[in-house]
C-alpha cells in the first residue's frame, strides 16, 4: 500500500471513531438508566457492575430485550403461586432471591416443563440429580414437579455448587453447563474471572451457557426495576401476580386426586394439572401431611368437606392402642419425640389438635403407641 495512502486511512478511522464515540457512549449511559437495579443485581452475582457496558452484552439486551420482557410478563402469569414462595425459601435458606430468576430462566415457571434431554420440572432437574439431592422420582411419584420439595433441592445444589467454586456467576454457569464442563473451562482459560469466561472469541464455555448468564442477569434487572418502577406499564405487570388463583392446602396421605376433586366439586384432570408431582394420582399415606395447590375458588369446598384422618382411624390403621405422656424436655421435637415412640411427628399433631410444631419445654405431649410399646415401658 502506499505510504500516503495508508497515513490517510488512519486518519479516517481515527476521525470515524471519534464520529461513533459519543454515539456509543450515551448507549452505555442509557442502559445505566434504563436498570437502575442493575449494580444490585450483578453484585448479587459477584458481577463486576462494569459488566454493564460491556459490547457484547450491551448487543445482547439490544437484540433481546423485547422478546425477554414478553417472556417475563408471560412467566410472571404461570408463576404468581411460586414467586412469593421461592423468594421466602431462597431468603429462608441464605440464598439471594435473584435465584428465583435461574427458576424463570429455565422454565418459565411452567410446572409440567420438560426438556429435549429429560430435565423436568421448575427447576430443569435431570433425574440422576434429583436423586442426587433426595428428590423422589418414580413412575407414580415425581417431586421435581412439587413447587417446594424441588425448591429446596434446588437451594442444596445451589449451596453445593458455591461449595465447590466460590462465586455465585460460577454456580449458575455449573447448573447449565454441568460442574465438570465448568471446570475445564476455568482450567483451559486459567482463571476463573468472570469476563474472561464469557468472552465469545475465546469461546471456553458453550454458547448456550454464555447467553443462559446474560438472559438471567437481564432477567434480574429487568424483573427489580418493575418491582419498584411507577411507570404504567410496570405497575401493570406488578399487578399481574397479585391476585392469587392458586393455594396450598394441607391434605393427609392415602387419598386419591380423583376423590379430593370429587369433593372439591371441580374436574379431575384440572386438579392433576396443578398437581404434577402426584404422577399416579394418589398421594401416599407414607408422605403423612403433604401440600396440594387447588384454586382459590375451591377453598370454600376444602374447609366444608374435606376433614384429616382422626385420631381413632389412626389408632385403627397403625394398631395403636394406649397415649403415653410424653413431658418436653430440652432440644425434644416432634420428630425426636416420634422416633423415641416409633410413632410419626403428624401422629403427634393429629393427637394433640397442634397448630404449631415449636414445643414448649415442660409442655405435656401425648404420644399414641401400640400396645407391645407400652407393655414395654410400664416395666421400666
């Protein structure tokens, strides 16, 4: 090229740049504003907050905001019943309650959720994984699609995975990718830095993992400025979560959904939709008192016909036969009580009429036992 030349193709790039500097800088700037949330978000994460004006992400929210903002409003409809749920259990368990947008990211909050590759539920666990982290997952049983008992499962494989490297953006890296990709990704990029890890060039995650983390870190921000936006359209969207159209009630195992429908006057399959986690449709006696979502317009049909197990059909089913006063004592629960008298702790609440499960000490507790149980400790 010629030297004359080449000097002067310098000074139209420089003169270029300088022309597309403030352009792309006001870009930066108003992605600032646009999620005021956005350094309590990536902090949360263990996120540089400069992260913000990175040009790939800054492109990413460019290309996708639109589309994920119709994802989040349609998410919050399917989720309204969890999300209250999930943040106090996240917050309950030390765990921030961004999470509950890993939730969103993977399903959507759609409850019967399945993927290509067999992972189910809220929370996109494989089997092998629920099993892992004592979830039950059976042909007539499956607890990844039970809002709680998959939660908590989550919030333990959260809390292993921080075990294992640190920084929150590592977990939700692992939970996608899988630990051991991840760490042949820190290994190969021979650091653990955030940016380096998402760079594209580089590519030492996949793709899919990459833009998993922006799409819950936009997620995030977009779901915390909504929280406590005054604009119309959010307050709109707020509002969409308010009205409750699902609860929980508490219902004692050995009964069928098709029965409880049948007394809840509403259909059966409609029941097993909300309900997932019942694959056979009969909640095992062996579960004790588990949790049932039904519509809220049920409610008043759950409190006039449905009534727990008494204390008699108890003593017939379990061949109890005698109570045994059981005085409380330091550190006594209700399980520790129940396993001393190899009898259950909701045998204990359904004896006593419980309302609460905290015992007080010096409080009396009676305890229903089988008659060999109380030959066996009249001789002491």
């Amino acid at each position: 090229m010629v030297p004359g030349r080449e000097s002067l193709l310098t000074r139209r790039r420089f003169l270029l740049g300088c022309t597309l500097a403030p352009l792309l800088l006001p870009a930066f700037s108003i992605l600032e504003a646009r999620f005021p949330s956005y350094r309590y978000v990536m902090e949360q994460f263990d996120i540089d907050p400069s992260y913000i004006r990175n040009p790939r992400f800054v492109d990413f929210i460019t290309r996708n905001e639109s589309r994920y903002r119709r994802f989040y409003e349609n998410s919050l409809k399917r989720g309204k019943a969890y999300i209250p749920l999930f943040k106090d259990l996240l917050s309950s368990g030390g765990l921030s309650h961004l999470f509950v947008y890993l939730s969103m990211t993977e399903s959507g909050f759609k409850r019967t959720a399945k993927s290509n590759k067999k992972a189910a539920g809220l929370w996109q666990f494989m089997a092998a994984t629920a099993r892992r982290f004592n979830l039950t997952v059976t042909k007539n049983r499956d607890e990844r699609y039970d809002p709680v008992a998959s939660t908590k499962a989550a919030m333990e494989y959260i809390q292993t995975l921080y075990r294992m490297f640190g920084k929150w953006y590592l977990v939700m890296m692992a939970y996608n990718c899988g630990e051991g990709r991840l760490q042949r990704a820190i290994k190969k990029a021979g650091t653990d830095d955030f940016a380096t890890l998402m760079d594209d060039r580089a590519a030492y995650l996949p793709k899919e993992t990459r833009n998993y983390l922006r799409k819950i870190i936009l997620l995030s921000m977009m779901g915390e400025k909504i929280k406590s936006s005054p604009e119309k359209k959010d307050i709109r969207i707020r509002d969409i979560i308010l009205p409750d159209t699902e609860v929980a009630v508490n219902i004692y195992g050995g009964i069928t959904l098709e029965k409880l429908a049948r007394l809840l006057r509403m259909n059966p399959g409609r029941l097993a939709k909300l309900n997932p986690q019942f694959a056979g449709g009969r909640i095992d006696a062996e579960l004790g008192l588990t949790q049932v979502f039904i519509p809220r317009d049920r409610l008043p049909y759950y409190d006039a016909f449905y009534t727990p197990p008494t204390l008699e059909q108890i003593f017939r089913d379990k061949h109890y036969s005698r109570l045994i006063a059981h005085v409380v004592r330091r550190g006594d629960t209700l399980r520790t009580i129940a396993r001393a008298y190899h009898s259950t702790p909701l045998d204990l609440i359904i004896a006593n009429q419980l309302k609460s499960v905290t015992l007080k000490r010096g409080a009396i507790v009676m305890v229903p036992v089988t008659q060999p149980e109380y030959e066996r400790r009249m001789t002491y």
